[in-house]
C-alpha cells in the first residue's frame, strides 16, 4: 500500500473523533482494482508438417500467432543448387504467401517484433551462402496482402554477427524510425556504424 494508502483511513478516523462520534466514521473505500492485463496470446505447439526451427510471431497483425521457416534449395556437389540457388521463407498460415530470397542457400529467420507499429511482427533473415563475409540483411513486413521490404537491405560483415550485435530495432528518439547497424563494404576496417532511417 502507498503512503497514500495509509494516510486516508487515518485522516477519516481524526475527523470523526473531532465530531465527538456522532456520526460514525464511513470506512474508507478500498481502492478500485486494477484491471487485469489481457493474456498474452502464446503459439500454439507447431503443427507436424511445420520443422522444429521455425519462428513463432504474428506476422500478419491478426491477433493470431503463426510459424515462418526457411526451405533451402537442393545444393549439390559443385557447389550449386539444383533448379537455382534461391530459398523461400513458409508459414503455417497457408493464407500468407511464401517470400522469395535470391542467392540463398540457407538461414533461420528472425522475428523482430513490430517494428513499424502496424500491429505486426517483422521479419529479417541474412541468407547464407557459398563463401564470403559480406551478406546484406533483409527486412520484411506485411502490408495489403504482401510483403514488403521495410527498408532497404543492408550490407553486414562476419563480424558483427560473430560478436551478436542486433542489426535493427526501434529508434527510441524518433516514431517512425528504426536503428540499423551495418558494416560499410567501403570501410577496409569493418568498423561497425549505426544509422537512422524511416521505415517504409
């Protein structure tokens, strides 16, 4: 109880032993509960045709969590892909069409929470490849039906994701905007930048 609390019944009683109790003091009212928190909605176990790594979230907004994972292409020995060496990230939701990401050949999506503030969950991957350091991240949201990038991809290093720094989250100065961090493929140091722009 707060100090408010406890000086109310206090100042009722005062006053009623002023009146010489007459009148009985009215009890003090009980303070008006708190309204309970609604539940946090929690996904449900994935289904059997969903893989074990997929990522919980809500990326449609509908108040209802879903499943997204990434389906590889067949690699094969020369180190190529049969048929393209393109990825599709999947959903339990079959209403939510599956996202294309070219030159990918593995990678586990994140969910990022809702970034733009439309009710929504964003997704962001960094697609694996054959060789190399330098892989730009993507950054997804769902709006009118389809996805859409929710600002450009941008370059990262080995690095940054060696060293676990998050690549994008809210900019807390300024609505509408998101931190990203990135490696510029210009800068021969790799030193990790920071930079604030709008969300689309």
């Amino acid at each position: 109880m707060t100090k408010k609390g406890y000086f109310l019944p206090a100042l009722v009683l005062s006053a009623g032993l002023w009146a010489g109790c007459e009148h009985p003091a009215k009890p003090a009212e009980a303070p008006a509960a708190r309204p309970a928190r609604p539940a946090v909605a929690q996904p449900p176990a994935p289904p059997a045709n969903v893989p074990k790594e997929a990522v919980a979230g809500d990326f449609d907004g509908d108040g209802r969590p879903e499943y997204v994972w990434l389906v590889p292409p067949e690699v094969l020995e020369n180190l190529e892909c049969q048929g393209g060496c393109n990825s599709y990230l999947r959903f339990s939701n079959a209403a939510l069409p599956a996202i294309e990401q070219e030159n990918c050949i593995e990678g586990t999506p994140d969910n990022l929470g809702d970034l733009n503030e439309d009710g929504g969950d964003e997704i962001g991957l960094l697609p694996h490849r054959f060789m190399g350091c330098w892989v730009g991240y993507y950054v997804y949201t769902y709006r009118a039906g389809r996805w859409q990038p929710l600002v450009e991809p941008f370059s990262t290093y080995c690095n940054q994701w060696e060293d676990g720094v998050i690549p994008i989250e809210k900019d807390p100065s300024r609505k509408g905007y998101v931190l990203i961090r990135y490696t510029d493929s210009a800068d021969t140091t790799f030193t990790l930048q920071t930079k604030s722009v709008p969300v689309r």
